[in-house]
C-alpha cells in the first residue's frame, strides 16, 4: 500500500502520518494483550540551531503520542538523530541507520510489526535520492536494501517526511509493507 500526503507544514505532516501509521497498523496492535510494534525514528542532518530544535520537539511529541496513544513501550522506541543541536540520542550516520535495520532484522522474527519514520533532508541527484544523515549520505536504494532484509511476514509501516520522499516509493514498495510519503513524485 502507498499513500501519498501533503500538508502544509512540516510539523502537522508528522503528527497526521503518525496517526495515519497508527491507524494503518494492524488491528492487533492496539489492542490488549497482543504486542506493539517496534519503532525507529531516523532524523537525519536538520540543519542549523533553529531547525534543530524543532526536530528535536517533533520526535518528542511523537514519542509521546505512540507511548500514550499507541501504547508502545518505551524501550520499542529507538531515535537516531543527525548532528546539531545537542541531543539526547545516538547519531544518525548511514551505518547506525544500517546497525538499527539490522537489529529490526533480528528483533522481528516474533512477527511484531516494525515502523519506521524518516524525518530531516534529502535531495535527488538525477534518479537517486540520498537522505542527508552525518557523514556520507545513504542512498534510498540502500535503505530499501537493508528494509528488504526484514523478514517478509513482518508487517511494516515506513514514513518519509523529507522534501524528496515521493522520489522513494519505487524503492521502498514491497509486499506487507505500507508506505507514506509528503510528496508527490517527480
């Protein structure tokens, strides 16, 4: 499933795709005893102090709202941000992003669901998108190649907020995979 989304700003584009990915997860999920997916907030570069800080405030206020109205734990939640502003989390650099997907790889053979939202820069360069993460930038066809490494039976939600994520869903398209992206390709 793709979705394609646009809203006028940045901040309420995140809050709507993360309700949207609450609402598109399965049925399961939210309800008692069964168990919540497994969250990973990429944030890569978000540019100078002021962005920074807003970044900052949206993976908090996502947080929130998937430990509070998603029920998710705390724990399932990992948060990888770019440089800037000092943060409270592990850097986002292509190889954390890769040690995190591989983690998921491992972590998701109990069939739990696995979310995974993109937020920060990317550009297009031709027909390749790079999100803009410390050090090199990743390739979407990277990141699609280390997704694919989840076991197919693993339902996943994965949502790219970046300027470039329409340029995306060919790359991420895959079976028991919904994808939502903030703008229109091309």
């Amino acid at each position: 499933m793709v979705l394609v989304f646009l809203a006028s700003s940045s901040l309420r584009r995140v809050c709507l795709l993360v309700t949207l990915a609450g609402c598109l997860g399965p049925a399961r999920v939210l309800a008692a005893p069964s168990p919540a997916p497994r969250v990973a907030i990429f944030v890569g570069l978000p540019g100078d102090a002021e962005r920074s800080e807003r970044y900052l405030a949206t993976v908090a206020t996502m947080r929130d709202a998937l430990i509070r109205h998603a029920r998710i734990p705390a724990g399932d939640i990992t948060v990888l941000f770019g440089e800037g502003k000092p943060s409270p989390y592990r850097e986002c650099s292509a190889g954390t992003i890769a040690r995190e997907l591989d983690s998921l790889r491992h972590k998701s053979r109990d069939r739990r669901p696995v979310w995974i939202f993109v937020l920060g820069h990317a550009n297009t360069a031709k027909d390749r998108v790079f999100l803009n993460v410390k050090g090199k930038d990743m390739e979407i066809r990277e990141f699609a190649g280390r997704l694919s490494r989840l076991p197919h039976y693993t339902p996943q939600v994965v949502v790219m907020t970046t300027a470039a994520s329409g340029n995306c869903l060919a790359s991420l398209a895959a079976t028991n995979r919904c994808v939502l992206v903030a703008t229109q390709p091309g």
